[in-house]
C-alpha cells in the first residue's frame, strides 16, 4: 500500500452481479497525468515511482489489474481498475509497484460464445506482453471459461459461464526491469552476422539436446545455460555449425487435448506469451531466483554462443497459440478480445477459421495481432539479442482470412523494420488452409524451407531404390528433379531474383523421420503417441533396406547394415553439395534414432532426447559430416551465390554449371526423360562465375570446380569422367567410405584425367575437384 492509493468501487462492479470477493481495490493514475508515457506501448514497466500497464481489450465493459501476491494455491490479490483510453486500449500508473511484481488481468464484459465474446472475471489472464511469467498453467477445469467437468471432454456447455476462479491454476505475468541500452548495444555488436552464402543452420531442442550428455554438468542439463556449456559449443563448433535454430522457446502451456491423454507438448508449439522464454528449460537456480533470472540465462546462452561464432535463430509460432479451439482453455487472449485477435469465419454462431489444424489460428488481418507479433520479435532481436527467425506454419501470417499475399502488410512490416533488417528471416511455407503450399512464393528478404529438396533426395536415394530392390512394376522417377534442387531449385526460388541460398534445403527435421530412421524404417511407429499410430505422415520416403527396426550386430541380416550407413552418407553428401542453405537436425550427424517415432511432438522421453553414447560408426558418421562442412567451407563451389545458366559468365570464360551422363557426354534432350537413367555428372565452376560479389579476387583465383558423379542404380557403372578446366581430377570424397580417413588409402587411384573410366560403386555419390 502506498500513501497516494485510495480506496475506490472495484471495475468489477460494473459488469457482474456475481459476488465481489474479499480483494482491496485501488485507484491508479492515468497515464495522460504522465507526459512522458504512451498508451502505445504495451505491457508492464517501470516507470517512475511505480509501473505503466498498459492492455488491449476493445470489447470489455472493465478491465482490472491484480496484482498478486502470497503462495500459488492461495494467493493476496489486490485489484486495480484501469482507465479506458482509444483504440480498445485500458491503462494505468500504478505507483508503488515495482519489478518482481506478480500480476494478471479480470477482464469484464459480454459471455456471448454465439457472437464469439468470452469475458469472464473469473479468470485470470496473462498479459500477452509480459516477459517473465510465475508458475505454469494447470489444466484443471477451473482454467475454461465455460463450465466444464472433464477436461477430456470440453466442448459441451460453451453458453454457461464458469465462476470459479482460474488463479491458483494458471501462469502470472512478472514485472522485469528494463534492459540497459548499453548492455544491448555491446550485445548486439557481438553478433556473428554471418553471411548467408556461409550459413549451415542446426535444428535442435533445447531441453532434448544436452538433457544425457555426461560431460555437462548434472544442474545444466536439458537447460539454456547446458547449451552454452563449453562441450556443446565446441561439438557445434568442431562440425562446422553457423547458427543453432531452436525449436519454441517462447513460455508455452500443452493443449489440453494432449494434456488428457497424460503427455506433453514437448515441441512447443503451444505458445502462451510471446515476449517470454520457457521457464522449464532454465537451470533450477534461476527458476528459483525469478523471470528475471530465466531471461538473464537466456541472454547468457546467446552470448555464449555469439562468442563462439555461432548465431541463434528462433523457431516462432505466431500462426495460433496453446488456448486451441473455442471449447479450450481461457487463458489470455481469448479472454481478452477473442475476436479481435483470432481467426474467424465469419459465421453465425460465431466458429473459428482453422488454417493451422490447431483449433485456432491468430488473425492477421487484425492490427493487434501484427502488432503483437512484430513487438515479440524486436524484443528477441533487439534486447535478447538473438540472430533470426524461423516462421512456423508462415503462410497464416500472410493470409488476408482467405489467399495468401507475399506483400501482406506484415510480411512488408518484416522487410522494412530497421530491427529486423539484419536478421535471418526463414518461413515454413504453408499451412493446412486453402491454397496452403506455397514454397517459393515469399518476397525477399524471406528465405524458406525447401520441401521438394527433401522430397527429392529421399525420393531418389530411399524410395526409388527400395522399389528396385523390391523389383517392383514401374519406372522409377528421372532425374530431372534431382538435378534441379542440386543446383538451387530455380524453378522455385529464381522468382524475386533471390538466388539459391533463399532455399533452405534440409532433408530432415523434428517433423518426420532421423536421418537414421530413414534407412532403418518403411513404415511409422508413432504407438508411444497414444493416438493408434493414426497421427504422422505415411509418406516417409524411407527404405528399411529389407529388414524393418535395428539390427543387432550379431543378427543374420547384420551386412545390411553397411548399406544402410552408406544411404545415410548419400543423403548427407547430396544436401551439403548443393546449392542453398543447409539445414542439419540435431544427431543427424551422429545417426541418432527415434526408433521409427516420426511425429514425436508428444514424446519428452528417450525417443526425442538425444543420446549421446556413440558406437564407432556414430563417431565415423561424426567424422564425414564434419569434412564435408569443412569442404563446403574451403570450396566456393560447393556453395554458389547465385543460379547458373549454362553457359559463361563475363568474368570467367569457363560454363558455370553443366550436366554430363555416364559416356562423359553432356546430358541432352531425351537423356533428362528417361526414367531409368540412374546415373548423372555435374560439373560446376568454382570461380568467379558462381560468386561475382562475395568473393575476394584472390579466393576466385584459387577456387577449384567441382564434380558430383551419382550413382543411384543397384550395381556398379564405369563412368568416364566429365572434362574439366583443368586436365586432372581429385576425388576428395566417396559415401563408400565409412570415414574420410579412407581417402588416404587409395593414394594414386585418387587423381584423375579428365575422360578416364572411374568405377563408381552401386548406390554412392562421389566428389571430385579439379587440381
């Protein structure tokens, strides 16, 4: 209590007969009294003598503050009645008040689930535009607004309202200190920036990554500050890793759909608040200590990671949030202004409009929602510090309710922000609405996920040659596709003249298969999921090589083994040869299994952690993925900034990119339309040619083309290697190796002249350099 706050009849009076709790009620001041502040900035922050809140709820009748203190179960509350202003905005300066603070919002008005209003005082709501949040949401039945008896069945009853009181089972919004300009500002300036036509992201969960590695202390495993430990780093570091993409680390709750069957969201897509980390991956201590010490962990990890070179890309879920359907949760938005913020369809009773399959979608139509989500991600960039961001399901974002736009008013808001103007923006391109698949289609300085690359490699490498194997009626698909994402998709990202690193090609991701389970399983063992395997996509791609599951190395089928990591190294060798911008998910490089799980969204078990006890072959695949970084590094070639044509360029007489068949011949005509041709020469030029600007003059000089010989049919083929500038050939790599260190042993054999016969193995892609 402070000697300015009086007591003063409580909002709540003004919309509810139910009975007014025992609570104190106190008078704040406007803002307007306070030149200095803005009802546009939104959230909780020091200010002064006390705390400017500010909050967005155009339809209520009243919005109160509650400040909150005492234990969870049975917390103080004190209530403040805040002062409506313009634009669906209520405010206040609430003196006394500083950071630590515990708070939520009561939010009074109509219960019209028909006209899709959901005011309900009994529920405490989160401020979306808190950083720091107490506690974790419970999903008791007093979290839904409507009355609700099991939560495993909630969508009964929506026109009753609930009056019990959500408090004791919901997260609380924290007040944090504002940063320090000059600490950011010495936090941005350490930021790698490195180049695109450089950059190898590293998808990886937080929690997931460290949670069994014994080299990290046992109170830093699993959490922000286990990923900064110096182990991890030089792990990240010694492959050849650029940026760490991490899966949601905004504070999430799970849906209670998944939450009824007893599992998790382990993923995170379930996003709670925006400007707030998850406080679940923070070290015990911090939790501990407070919001402000989860955030201080953080932007500890980013800096540590910074210092090693290394930048960090957010995985973001602005496309819907953990409140899911109208039957769910209310928990903040919905409670707020449902309406103003979610997608609907325009119906009467009013329903949402689900473009995600998540049961909500958020409404970008709607300024507050643009609002709320470029202020998430200037506040990520600009105070946290971190490098970019991948935009999950990132075609909702652009949608007008209906067809995606590339110049919606928000994705031109990303282009022209001068926070966001140095970062890395990647969008998932698509979503589950109309029209959803639209890869290639985002503006710059948008990059996106290239699903046909991966379609394309597991197709030929995987699916293709199991249907041989099983000799199988059919022609197999012509590689005409795989010449096309091996040179940079220009089919797709040549729009906007974005060049080939606008691709991010990737073959897995936490979605789907490991590149382990790829060679391992035909078929999807999602049993854990408790869904009856019914959850997944059924087009894997994959080939178990004839025996379904691991194979013990005393087993009757253990030589199928060997052919299964050389798949692996086919895959791997084809994504880090092409051109774009690579994507490796974590343990890829070491093999790692979900043992067939290819939805593991639900699984925070040993299926989705990663284990970090290596056999020798894990440590070899460790070996080959790291020289092929390192070759992708030291060789232009392996790495062109821009699409080739064809032919040469003003500035190196030598044909950028050319295609030879088996005979040494240029590919021509019907050669690219015959489906059983297996087998493909791509010569591409090193120099200046593929990197007119980003190279030094000095690099152009000594860059060195390139020669990818695929073999994808079943038996070995005499190949007549393609000319060169140069009239002699270095074979540098061979997926028949179980680890570079074999390139030592064959010496001599490793030269040859351009027109020699090379003997390429059944299934293996080899790489060449000219001397």
């Amino acid at each position: 209590m402070t000697s300015s706050a009086h007591l003063t009849m409580p909002a709540s009076m003004l919309s509810t007969d139910a009975p007014e709790p025992e609570h104190a009620h106190w008078e704040p001041a406007p803002l307007a009294d306070h030149p200095a502040r803005s009802v546009a900035r939104l959230g909780a922050y020091e200010m002064g003598d006390g705390i400017d809140v500010v909050v967005v709820a155009s339809q209520a009748y009243a919005v109160d503050l509650c400040l909150l203190d005492g234990p969870r179960e049975a917390p103080v509350e004190r209530r403040i009645g805040l002062l409506k202003a313009r634009h669906g905005t209520w405010h206040a300066h609430v003196p006394g008040v500083h950071t630590g603070q515990r708070y939520g919002f009561r939010v009074h008005g109509e219960w019209l689930p028909v006209e899709g209003q959901f005011h309900n005082p009994a529920k405490l709501l989160l401020d979306p535009y808190t950083r720091g949040v107490d506690g974790a949401v419970e999903l008791a039945a007093e979290t839904f607004g409507h009355h609700v008896t099991d939560v495993r069945a909630t969508h009964h009853g929506l026109e009753l309202a609930d009056d019990r009181d959500s408090a004791p089972f919901v997260a609380w919004s924290t007040v944090l200190p504002s940063a320090d300009p000059a600490v950011t500002a010495e936090r941005l300036a350490r930021r790698p920036r490195t180049p695109w036509i450089k950059t190898v992201f590293y998808e990886l969960h937080v929690r997931g990554y460290t949670l069994l590695r014994e080299d990290v202390p046992a109170e830093l495993r699993g959490t922000y500050a286990g990923l900064a430990h110096p182990n991890v780093i030089e792990h990240l570091r010694s492959l050849g890793i650029t940026a760490v993409e991490l899966l949601p680390i905004h504070v999430a709750t799970t849906e209670h759909a998944i939450a009824a069957r007893g599992l998790p969201n382990y993923w995170g897509y379930s996003t709670l608040g925006y400007l707030a980390p998850e406080p679940r991956y923070a070290t015990r201590a911090a939790r501990e200590a407070g919001p402000a010490a989860v955030e201080a962990e953080v932007k500890a990890m980013v800096d540590a990671l910074h210092d090693a070179g290394i930048e960090v890309i957010l995985d973001v879920v602005y496309n819907h949030t953990c409140e899911g359907g109208m039957d769910g949760p209310l928990l903040s938005l919905r409670g707020l202004d449902n309406t103003g913020y979610y997608l609907h369809d325009g119906g009467s009773p009013a329903r949402y409009a689900d473009v995600t399959g998540t049961g909500n979608s958020l409404d970008f139509r709607r300024q507050r929602v643009v609002q709320l989500a470029l202020d998430s991600l200037r506040h990520w960039a600009g105070e946290i510090g971190v490098d970019g961001f991948r935009f999950d399901l990132a075609v909702t974002l652009g949608r007008r309710a209906g067809e995606f736009e590339p110049d919606h008013p928000f994705l031109v808001a990303l282009a022209a922000d001068p926070v966001l103007a140095d970062t890395k923006l990647v969008a998932e391109p698509w979503d589950v609405g109309p029209s959803g698949w639209r890869t290639g289609q985002f503006a710059p300085p948008i990059h996106e996920w290239n699903d046909r690359f991966r379609d394309s490699v597991r197709r030929f490498w995987l699916a293709d040659a199991r249907a041989q194997a099983a000799g199988e009626h059919g022609a197999p698909h012509d590689v005409r596709d795989l010449a096309t994402r091996l040179s940079g998709s220009a089919d797709m990202f040549h729009r906007f003249d974005r060049g080939p690193v606008a691709s991010v090609n990737y073959v897995t991701a936490h979605d789907g298969f490991t590149l382990a389970d790829l060679t391992r399983y035909d078929h999807k063992h999602n049993e854990a999921n408790l869904e009856d395997n019914r959850d997944g996509s059924d087009n894997n791609l994959s080939w178990n090589h004839g025996v379904e599951g691991k194979i013990e190395s005393g087993s009757p089928a253990a030589d199928i083994r060997p052919i299964r990591r050389r798949s692996m190294r086919n895959v791997l060798g084809t994504l880090l040869v092409s051109s774009g911008t690579p994507l490796i998910t974590a343990g890829d490089e070491f093999a790692r299994t979900q043992q067939g799980n290819n939805n593991a969204y639900c699984q925070d078990s040993p299926i989705s952690w990663v284990s970090w006890d290596l056999a020798p072959h894990q440590r070899d695949l460790i070996e080959t993925t790291s020289y092929l970084l390192r070759l992708r590094r030291e060789h232009p070639a392996m790495r062109p900034g821009r699409f080739a044509y064809g032919r040469p360029r003003s500035n190196d007489p030598f044909v950028d990119l050319a295609w030879f068949s088996d005979d040494g011949e240029p590919m021509e005509g019907g050669a690219w339309h015959n489906p059983y041709r297996r087998v493909l020469q791509m010569r591409r030029a090193g120099g200046a040619s593929a990197h007119p600007r980003s190279m030094m003059r000095e690099e152009a000089a000594s860059a060195r083309d390139l020669l990818v010989v695929v073999n994808g049919a079943l038996n070995e083929v005499d190949v007549r290697l393609a000319p060169g500038r140069t009239p002699e050939w270095e074979a540098v790599w061979d997926s028949v190796w179980e680890t570079p260190a074999e390139r030592e042993s064959i010496n001599g054999s490793r030269h040859a002249a351009s027109g020699d016969v090379a003997t390429v193995e059944p299934l293996s892609l080899r790489l060449y350099l000219s001397r």
